[in-house]
C-alpha cells in the first residue's frame, strides 16, 4: 500500500521501493511488483538492493501519510458497511453483517470492493469468512476464489502462520512439526496449551468461531456544531448575539474537552419564511475564548436581514485546529491578543491574506533576506541574524554620480544635493551564484553607511566590476 500510495502520484513504470532509516541504516520499506520480481524483499539493505537492480527508483517513505491514506481508505469503505475497523498497519476489517444484500450478495459485494480498488490503482487481497480470524487467514495466504462458508472447510489447509500467531509461538510449532491449521487441531488441546501456551488455542478458537473477537470501528471526527431553537421570532441585534452567546459557551466547552480551537466559525440564522443568513468570521488564530470571539461577530450580526424574524440559531466551528492546554507562568511570553484581534477584524473585511508580515528570511543579500507572510497563518520570528546593521527602508536601486572605491563627497538624489558627513564601510556581498537574479549580474557590491549633514542616513554601494555608485536603503 505505501508503495502504490506514492506511484498513483507520480506513476512509474520501473521497479521502486519505499526507504526507511532504521538502526542507522537505509532499508526497503515497501516496494512493487517490478521490484519483487527483480528478487528484492522487504527489509533488505538499500544498497544491497541497488547492486541487484541498477535501476531501482526510491523515495524516503512516510509513514504518518500512510496512516492518512489508510484512513482515508477507511472512510471510503463505510459506503459498504458502517463497521470498519483497521487491521495492522495496512490492512482493513469490515463487518458486512446486515448490508450485504444491499450489493446482491456477499460476492457481488466483494466484486465491487476489487474492481473499485483496481480502478484507483490499489492492489487489495480480500478474504471473506464468518469469524474475523479466518477472513484474515484468507486474505493473507489463500489465492482461490473469495466466497463465504463455515470457517473449519476453509482454512484447514492453511499454514500455521495463517492464525495470527507471534513469531515466537509458529517457530516452535513448526520446529514440533505443525505445519498446517489442520495439524494444530489433531493435537491434543491440553498438550498445546502446556507446551505453546494459550495465545496459539485462543487464535485458533477465534479463527473457527469459538471465542468471539469483536471490531472496534474507527470513530468519527467530533462534530463542532450547536444549534438552538427559539419559542419566538426574534430580529434585534442584541437579542441574536445573546443567542451567539449561548452557543458559543456550548461550542467554546466542547472544543475545549478537545483540546482544539476554532480558525473559522459559522453562523446560520434561519428565518421563519426558511431563508437562511450567514455570518462567517474567520479568525487570524486559533481560539475557544467566548470573550474574544463574541465581540468579533458583531459588525456581521449587524448586517443580518431578520426578515419576519429569526426562529433557529446554529453555530459551526467548519475548520479547527489543535490548541493544547498550556501551563501559565511569570516566565511564559504573554501573546498580543489585541494584535490577534485586530488581525481578525481587519481580515474580514479585506481577507486575512491581505493583512500580511514580513519575516527574515536566510540569505546575506538584502532583496532575500525578508519573506511576506500572511500574519494570521505565521508567527512572528525573532530580529534579523545580521552582523552588519540594515536599512529599514529598502528600494531598487536609484544610480548616483561617483567615481572611485570611496563614496563621493558630494552627490545628488532625489533632486537633493547632499553632503556626506561620514561614511562607515565597505561592507562586500557576493551574488548568491546558486539563485537566478537578474539584479546581481554586475557581481560584487561594496556597501557604504553614509550620514549626510542634511540629516539624511542612506546605504550606498559601489560595484567594482562596473564602477558606479547606487543608493539602496534608508536608516530611520
């Protein structure tokens, strides 16, 4: 399943392998068809597997998008039954008891997973039996037919591994000389339990349906919505936002029972003729403070039509984000609530990612050395890591009349004749040869701190290659 997860993305027609890193060195971690063929396996040395099959293609493997993608599966099977639960790391358990007949049988049911699967370029071994035990023993180690039947005639001539057992237990049954399902039940069951222990009988009994095993199902994402219905209509502001309050205390608990918080909220207010109003506030940071998020509804509420008057309120959190608990001390930086606020009602009006940021960026030359961020989706990083002070103003570079490495006595700028008054420098920066830029083609720049006596604090540079004076920033 990792393999093909990554190759329905990016298709490959050559043998390809998953790698992961353990124990300080590089393993195959999944791999295809082309690649087995080849005689490479799982586990096997990454470099190992290269000196078989010069045109092995690899990829780092990712096992939290895995378990994404298995979930994702998940959710896909519930179109045939409601309980479906995972089995290891990529496998699926289905409990079709009851919605079978709804397909035309189990085997049109079974059909239908294998051809849906194959579509989506997934290969699935599928196994269906009355206990969960054997349908994972068919699905493992039978390549016949998938059809339903009594767990006994379908899974005797299985090998031993085909119970589920520990490494530990089907090593020693196959060292006393029980090789199959069939074998394990001729023995004596006091003697397996007093030699094997009682993981090898309970498997067994679970495979045959004596000892029943049940199917957690995977739960379904919390539902962050509340809603209330009012005995009267109301269509006053202050009578709508009281109703925001209540819900928002019901809504702010349960995100916080969760653990999360709320980025973008939802308020429907359903009129009596049916019509439905809405107010979106989208917020610049994750919250379930009743306190803050109240007063950020209001400028909506206000533009609600009411109509005849508003009998339902309903209140949704449509996208929320993890927001822990954290622990309040003297030492712990206090954020700027107000600026998260302001955030909020500034974006939307104008869209959050309009209200912007800059943040450093890792680069010595100073067009790259800034990023613009939308504030409500980065943080706020630490002061530049530079040696040298930087302008706070910077412009495209405005040519000056100089000649000579030092800056010139006298020039003119912005139709200002200007006298320096110190220069502190130079200060040399090279082209970043790795990155395209059509601005440092010239090659070096010698960069001077020139305060003027008119009171003005600019940053010059010279280029030696072709000598020539510019003027690029501004000191406040």
């Amino acid at each position: 399943m990792p393999s093909e997860r990554v190759l329905r993305a990016r298709p490959i027609d050559a043998p390809f392998a998953l790698i992961l890193r353990q124990s300080n060195t590089d393993r195959i971690y999944c791999l295809n068809a082309q690649a087995e063929k080849m005689g490479l396996h799982r586990g096997m040395g990454f470099s190992d597997a290269r000196a078989y099959c010069r045109d092995l293609q690899s990829s780092p493997a990712d096992l939290q998008a895995d378990q994404r993608f298995l979930h994702t599966l998940a959710r896909w099977s519930k179109r045939y039954c409601p309980w479906v639960g995972l089995e290891g790391s990529n496998g699926l358990v289905l409990n079709i008891a009851g919605s079978a007949h709804l397909f035309g049988g189990e085997t049109a049911m079974v059909d239908d997973m294998r051809h849906s699967l194959a579509r989506a370029g997934i290969t699935a071994n599928l196994g269906l039996a009355d206990t969960r035990g054997a349908a994972w023993a068919l699905a493992h180690f039978s390549n016949g037919p998938v059809k339903a039947g009594t767990p006994q005639t379908q899974i005797l001539s299985l090998p031993i591994d085909a119970l589920r057992l520990t490494n530990k237990s089907s090593i020693a049954l196959q060292r006393a000389g029980v090789r199959s399902i069939a074998d394990l039940i001729a023995l004596p069951r006091a003697t397996v339990t007093r030699r094997f222990g009682r993981e090898v009988l309970l498997r067994l009994d679970q495979a045959l349906g004596s000892q029943p095993e049940e199917i957690s199902p995977l739960s379904d994402a919390p539902h962050y919505g509340v809603r209330i219905t009012l005995p009267e209509p109301i269509g006053l502001s202050a009578d709508v936002m009281a109703g925001a309050e209540r819900l928002l205390q019901q809504l702010c608990a349960k995100l916080k029972t969760h653990e999360m918080g709320a980025r973008i909220l939802q308020l429907t207010l359903r009129r009596v003729d049916q019509a439905n109003q809405q107010v979106e506030l989208r917020l610049a940071r994750p919250l379930r403070d009743v306190g803050r998020i109240l007063p950020l509804f209001q400028r909506g509420v206000d533009q609600v039509d009411a109509g005849y008057g508003i009998d339902q309120l309903r209140l949704e959190a449509t996208q929320v984000e993890p927001l822990p608990a954290t622990q309040i001390s003297h030492s712990t930086p206090s954020r700027h609530k107000g600026l998260d606020d302001l955030i909020t009602r500034i974006g939307n009006r104008i869209g959050l990612e309009n209200v912007q940021r800059f943040l450093p960026a890792d680069s010595h030359i100073p067009e790259r050395s800034f990023i613009i961020a939308p504030a409500a989706y980065s943080e706020p990083s630490g002061a530049w890591s530079t040696l040298r002070p930087r302008p706070l103003r910077l412009f495209t570079p405005e040519a000056i009349a100089g000649s000579g490495p030092q800056p010139p006595a006298r020039f003119r700028w912005r139709r200002m004749s200007l006298s320096v008054g110190r220069a502190t420098g130079p200060e040399r920066i090279a082209p970043e040869w790795w990155l395209p830029d059509d601005n440092w083609r010239s090659g070096l720049r010698d960069y001077w701190r020139v305060e003027t006596k008119q009171g003005w604090r600019l940053w010059l540079f010279y280029t030696p290659q072709n000598p020539g004076w510019f003027v690029q920033g501004e000191f406040a």
